[in-house]
C-alpha cells in the first residue's frame, strides 16, 4: 500500500480532522514508517510458531473460600452519609415513570 496525499486527504475527512501541510507530510512519512516496520516484519518465520493465547501459563488459580472476620451492619453503615435502618440512602438513578 502507497501513502500518499490522496490517502492522508481521505483519512483527514474520515477522522472529521484538519491537518496543515507540515502535519500531512509529517503524516505520511510516519504512516510509511509503520508500514515498513509491518513489511520487515512479515519477513520472519512463523510458520511453525504456536499463536499465544494466554501471557502467562497459570490457569485457574483458585483459593480456598474462607470465612474471615466479618465487621457489623452498624460498622458498616457508620460512615455512610444517609441510612435507613439497614440500608444505605441512595439517590435515585432510574426513572421508571418517564416515558
């Protein structure tokens, strides 16, 4: 593929951007960079190369669930800026009233 100024043109209208001449010439010698970078590295066998699915080789690393110290519902509703009972006040976010 050739970047050129027709193409630098088409992508400026499509990203809604407006580039001075400088930012366009500027734009294709970085998006040919690239695009070498892309060829160079199309060279290399991989042909026998598993694709990586995961970075790491753990899988599922579990714990085991256990109970610790559990702190009360007055502890716990101490801080909160509204509650009621116990339960934490909250502004409304849905309006199931509005159509």
């Amino acid at each position: 593929m050739k970047i050129d100024k027709t193409l630098i043109l088409k992508l400026e209208e499509l990203s809604r951007l407006q580039l001075s001449e400088e930012e366009r010439n500027a734009m294709i010698t970085n998006l040919s960079d690239m695009l070498k970078m892309v060829e160079k590295l199309e060279e290399l066998p991989t042909l026998d190369i598993e694709p990586l699915v995961y970075i790491n080789s753990s899988v599922n690393i579990w714990r085991e669930d256990e109970a610790s110290e559990v702190i009360s519902t007055e502890m716990a509703l101490r801080n909160a800026p509204d509650a009621n009972e116990n339960f934490f006040n909250v502004p409304r976010v849905i309006n199931l009233n509005k159509k």
